[in-house]
C-alpha cells in the first residue's frame, strides 16, 4: 500500500490507540490523506486524524474557489494554553456537488470534506506514479508528498490560512516540484508576512508592540529526508537592517522530528528601545535539519530550512485599550467531558472549540480590534503578567481552578494596581450536571461532566476578595438594555455583590433541576421573579464587572451577540468610563446582595478533578507564552515590591512589584479540593469586610485601608523576621567559622 485515504475523523486527538496507530503507518511511509471535517464554519474544529501533522489534511471548497461553509477551521488545539495552534488544513480541494458512482449503477452527487479527501487522495496516487517504481521509495513519503501539495498549492484570494492551508491543490504544479526533487526539510508555511491580509488572519489584525506577550506563530517542519531527524542547532533571526534588532525572536521546536514531521514555533516580542517605533521589521529566519544516511549512504543528511518574516510594529498602546484574555484557566474535550455551554443545543454535548480569540471567539477578537482594543493572550497562571501594562482582565467561560497565589496577586492588582476585571461566566449545577451523565458505547464507560459550563465554585473563590458571587440557577430569557436586545442562554445569577455597586436584574425561568420543579408548581398569575445577571463596581484604585453568560460572545452556539455590551464593560474596566444607562441611580444597590456559604455552588465531590486540572496538584510556573525574563519562574510577585522601572511608551511609574523566582515550593497552597470543609472558605475570610454592619461608608475605603494595613503588618514581621536570621546567622558563623549562611 502506497496511499490511505481516511475520510473519518472526531474530536479526541487524546485518543492515544488510534493515534498511535497513524504514527505507525505513516512512519513505515504510507501517504495518509484525511477529511478535516464538517464542523465549518466554526473555527477550532479540526478533526482527527487530519489534524495531525504527518498526515495530510484536506479541507472543502466549491467550483468559484469558494470555503464551503461545512468544511472545518483550524487552527490545530493540541498545543494550548501555553503554545499556539498549528496552521491546518493543509491543502483544500473540490469538495462541493463532487459526482461519483454509485454502489449499484449510474452516478450520484456528494458534498462534504470526505468528498474533498479522496479526491486528493486520487491526486497523490497520480503523483506517486510519475516516479519510477525503483526510486519511488527513496523519493517520496509522507513529507515529501505534502512539500509537493502545499508548494505547489493556488493560494485562494479572501480565506485565511487557517480556513485554505496553502490553499487549492495543483495536480501540475506539484509534479513540477516532484519531478526534480531531492530529500529536503521545510518549513509550513515559509513566510508570515503582516502586510498579507486576510491571509494571514489573525496576525495581520494586530501588530507588534514593545511590552506586550510574546506573539506565537508554530509552523510545521517537514523532513522529507528521513522518517527521523533532529535539529542540528539553534535557529537564528537574520533582520534585513538595523531595524530588525528591535525584533526579539525565543523559539520552541521538536528534539526529534518523526514521524517525519515536527513543530517549529516563534515567540515574538519588540524590545523596550522599540516602545516609539512605528514601521515594518523583515528577515528571515534558518533552522538546520539533519538526518541519519538513507540506505546505502554514508554521509548525513542534511538541509536549511527558511522562514520569512515581514512584520508590522507600532508605538506601546495605552493602557485603558490594553486587554489581556485568559487562556491558562479554559479546559476543553479532550480529556474530559466538559460540556456544552447553551443547554439549549442537543446535537453537540461536548465544549471542544478551544475557547481561544482565534477559534470560536474569532468575531469578538475581530470586533475588539475594530474598536480600537488591543487583545492579548495569557497562556500561565495570573502571576505571569504585570497589571500595570493592562486595562482589563477578561475572563470568559473558565472551567479551571486558581492556585491561591492567583488570587491574592489579582486582588491586589485591582485594589492596588487599577486593573480592570471583567468576567463573563457560565451555568453551573450539580444536579443538572448529574442527569447529563450518559453512557458511551465506544469507550464502554459512563461520561459525567467534570464541571459545568464555568467553574462557578472556582470563580466564586477568585472573586470573594471582592464581595461577589455567582449562583447556581440556569436562567434563559430574552432582555434588552437601552434597545440593545440579546438571548440570555443557559446563564447562571449573581447572589453576592456589595452595596454601591450597580447590578441589573431582569426576569427569567430557571431550567435547573430545582428551578423546573418551581416552574411546574407556577401558577399563571404568578410572576418571574428578576435574577441579577449583570453588575458593576469600582474597587479600590481598579474596576469591576461580572455578567452571568458568555454564549453571546462565543461563535460556537450564539443566538444574539452582546458585543455592545462588551465594548461597554472593557470601556468602564480599562478607562473608567461609565455608561449613563448602565451606571443608572436606579440600579444602584441600596443593600449589598448576600447569600450564606452554604447556598453557594459546591464542588463536585464524585470527580476527581486534578485529572483534568493543571492548577490541582501543580505548582504555579509560567510558561513559554510569558514576556521572556520570566520563563520558568513563579513570576510577579503581589507581595514583593520592586523599584521603579519605565514601561514602554509611558512616562516612569511605580510598578510597584517584584519578580519572584527563588520562592520554595514545598508550602505551595492549592485551591480547596473537592469534598473539602468550606468552613473556613476565602467567603467568610473576606465577606465580613463586605457585609458587615459596622461599615457604615462605601465599601472600597475600608478594604483599601486593610490592604495597607496588611502590607504594613507583613513589613513589620519581614523586618524582625530577617533581624532573627541575622543574628542566628552571626551566632552559627562564631560558633562554626564555616561560613555555610554566607549567600543567605
């Protein structure tokens, strides 16, 4: 067998037997071809096995040259939080009212991506032909035949990279390159050019700037020289002029390149001395690829592979239109059964869309652009970015937990550092949870939700520092602000906020377990009760708001979009600007909501959630998508405090923090695990500051004083503590003479 066409595919790339099972065949040099799906055309759709990088994905176009809507988007999700998605599909064919034979007689029409394969399956079969049967095995495998496709591909005018790969398959072209080919590595793509809109969407969308995350790109290596290979040495960036060296390019790539293929990823960020700079970087980057002798061959194999660059930068933004997205705290299938967010789609159970600004929030991350917001990426716990470059934290539909140093860094980053805080969250009921349970014929097993549509519980910890919580109703009903109208899908209400803050109520039915029995026992002259789903609060030097759904955000089941009101929030939490109708006297809250611990949401006690968790059990690290001087460490501290340092493109200010890499981990403290006593929750820690009824002025001038306070008490206990070290420190080295404490 030469070629193997595979026009099934599903979601698990997890799914290690099968996947396996490929690595296997295409290392022994059969040209696997496979259907990307017809998931289209949402984005983060990508099937397995066509996701994978030795395997040749096909996607769907009709006769104009056209995406057909069914046909799935990438980009690759195996990579996240910490890294970015690889370019896929890899080539795109006809795959639209294609004509075929039918089983019995005559001839019928066919549409989909599982037309589209076979017919580049037929292609390859066509290319593997033309090479004479003694060479073809030294010639062509796997690698070689996609440098063949996608270098030889018609890249398509309008689809982006991830929608066309290197866009329609050029049967002629392709035996051109095949026709005089020699074993080489490349790289897929060969150029991310900025200036090359739409087709490089979404890195054509924003350009680089000083001070920001570091941009990724991960393209594919393909070694057509052998099954294994490696990289002899490290990459290097070669500007075009002196420009080019305000470009500072860390690269990630595969210790050994097989089955044929790998990964070669750029984290991208402008220097400091860049923080003015406006124009367009270029250069290219060269990475050297060897391999062990074909048979019969003494020497290495060895080859460059090139990548272009052409970048667009601009001066460091300001911060109010800064926004930094949460990725690090998402959990999507695979692993688990995580669940969809609107209850309300039954054909589609599972959250596997990646929940990424470059998957199924692609049309907020564009909306956000045209408004004018720059929208970063944060792929690490909270500790690994500075609150100071940042308008607003967004957090949307987040199944993780929070290492405790994520939340009494963020609180002191609202409280003290004037970051803005927005959060859309999701339904969560445990009773609800438990009837989806089902039991699944492939896997022989019974599936049970991890959490729900948001990790409510987690979220409540996150925020308790701040006097706000999310219930556990499941609410869905049609509201409108100002004549904005929207579908509030499968949300969840706030039963926690403080006095003085502005929360909107509206009335809707709660489809929970609990809330349908109410819903049966409803009488027509009865009313709906409102449910706070919306609210607003300045806290400290920083901002506030919480809104209950995201599914008007989220491209993958939205009915109505709440991008209005999105543009709003980020405009109160990044630069203080209220909405009159929003901000509304007659929204205030005259009494602070509240509900007792034991009415909010709990955890799961039948999950074992550190599975699936990369908070529960793990110590807080920043990844390879942080600024680079703090790769590897635990990042910013909130309870050091640096010097003053310059920002890029800002005047000098306090950055008042410090970078902490050196802090042992033994004591590391964990979220509350599941089952445990919430007794002593972060609610009763914190909710007395809140509620209680000796405070008799606006909220935020006593928990700024406590914060201080506290700071005040620590300094002074930091102090006698290091007076203590001191003078044990003189008493062993009187006593030794060895010196052993001289580096403390």
């Amino acid at each position: 067998m030469d070629v193997l066409n595979l026009s099934i595919g599903g979601p698990d790339y997890l799914d290690l037997p099968f996947v396996e099972k490929v690595w296997e065949i295409t290392a022994n040099n059969i040209i696997m071809v496979s259907a990307i799906g017809n998931d289209g055309p949402l984005y983060g759709t990508l099937n397995n096995p066509a996701d994978q990088s030795d395997v040749i994905g096909v996607g769907g176009i009709d006769y104009s040259d056209h995406i057909a809507s069914f046909s799935s988007r990438g980009m690759s999700t195996w990579e996240m939080p910490h890294g970015y998605g690889r370019v896929k599909p890899d080539v795109v064919a006809y795959g639209r009212d294609i004509m075929g034979s039918r089983i019995s007689t005559g001839c019928k029409s066919l549409s989909g991506t599982s037309v589209a394969s076979p017919v580049v399956a037929g292609m390859v079969c066509l290319l593997v032909s033309v090479i004479p049967e003694s060479s073809r095995k030294d010639t062509l495998n796997p690698a070689s035949m996609k440098q063949a496709l996608v270098e030889g591909a018609a890249k398509l005018s309008g689809p982006n990279m991830y929608e066309q790969g290197a866009g329609r398959v050029d049967l002629l072209e392709s035996y051109e390159i095949l026709k005089s080919y020699k074993p080489r590595a490349s790289i897929f793509p060969s150029t991310l050019d900025y200036t090359d809109c739409p087709y490089s969407w979404p890195f054509c969308r924003q350009p680089l700037y000083a001070g920001a995350m570091p941009v990724i790109f991960n393209a594919t290596i393909l070694n057509g020289m052998g099954v294994i290979g490696y990289v002899e040495s490290p990459p290097t960036w070669h500007p075009l002029d002196e420009v080019g060296n305000l470009l500072s390019i860390h690269f990630t790539y595969s210790e050994v390149i097989w089955p044929w293929t790998g990964y070669f990823a750029l984290h991208m960020q402008i220097k400091e001395e860049g923080a003015q700079f406006s124009g367009e970087i270029g250069g290219n980057v060269t990475l050297r690829v060897y391999s062990p002798p074909a048979q019969g061959e003494k020497d290495i194999r060895i080859s460059t592979c090139v990548l272009q660059l052409k970048l667009k930068v601009v001066p460091t933004p300001p911060r109010s239109k800064r926004v930094l997205w949460d990725q690090f705290h998402n959990i999507k299938y695979p692993p688990g059964y995580i669940p969809r967010d609107s209850l309300d789609v039954r054909n589609d159970i599972l959250d596997w869309h990646g929940d990424h600004l470059h998957t199924n929030f692609h049309i907020m991350f564009n909306m956000l652009r045209d408004a004018g917001y720059y929208v970063e990426t944060l792929g690490s716990p909270f500790t690994c970015f500075d609150a100071l470059r940042y308008g607003t934290l967004l957090l949307v539909d987040l199944e993780e937990e929070y290492f405790q140093e994520e939340i009494d860094k963020l609180r002191d980053d609202v409280l003290n550092s004037g970051l803005g805080l927005a959060v859309f969250s999701e339904w969560y009921n445990v009773d609800t949870m438990v009837k989806m349970r089902f039991f699944d014929d492939n896997t022989r097993s019974w599936w049970t939700p991890v959490t729900g549509g948001a990790n409510v519980p987690a979220l409540n910890d996150l925020l308790a520092p701040f006097g706000i919580a999310f219930g556990d109703k499941i609410l869905n009903g049609d509201f409108s602000i100002n004549g904005e109208h929207s579908r509030y899908a499968s949300g969840t209400d706030i039963v926690r906020f403080p006095q003085g803050g502005y929360v909107h109520k509206f009335p809707f039915l709660d489809s929970s377990e609990s809330g349908a029995t109410q819903n049966v026992l409803r009488t027509p002259e009865m009313t709906m009760a409102d449910s706070p789903i919306l609210g607003l609060l300045e806290m400290g030097e920083g901002r506030v708001a919480v809104y209950g759904d995201s599914n008007c955000l989220d491209s993958s089941h939205m009915v109505t979009n709440c991008y209005w009101l999105l543009r709003k929030i980020l405009d109160f939490t990044g630069g203080n600007i209220k909405d009159p109708v929003l901000f509304s006297n007659s929204v205030k809250q005259k009494s602070p909501l509240y509900v007792e611990d034991n009415q909010l949401p709990s955890r799961r006690t039948d999950v074992n959630f550190s599975t699936y968790s990369a908070v529960v059990g793990k110590e807080v690290i920043c990844g390879s998508d942080s600024v680079f001087e703090i790769w590897g460490t635990k990042g910013y501290s909130s309870q050091i405090r640096g010097t003053n340092r310059r920002l890029p493109g800002y005047s000098v200010v306090d950055l008042d923090r410090g970078l902490n890499s050196t802090v042992d981990t033994s004591n590391l403290k964990h979220p509350k695990l599941l089952g445990e006593n919430r007794s002593d929750s972060l609610g009763n820690r914190y909710f007395g500051l809140f509620y209680g009824d000796e405070l008799d002025m606006p909220v935020v001038v006593p928990s700024h004083w406590l914060v201080h306070a506290i700071i005040a008490v620590t300094g002074i206990l930091l102090v006698l503590s290091f007076w203590r070290i001191r003078q044990k420190r003189r008493r062993r080295r009187k006593g030794s003479g060895s010196g052993r404490f001289s580096n403390l």
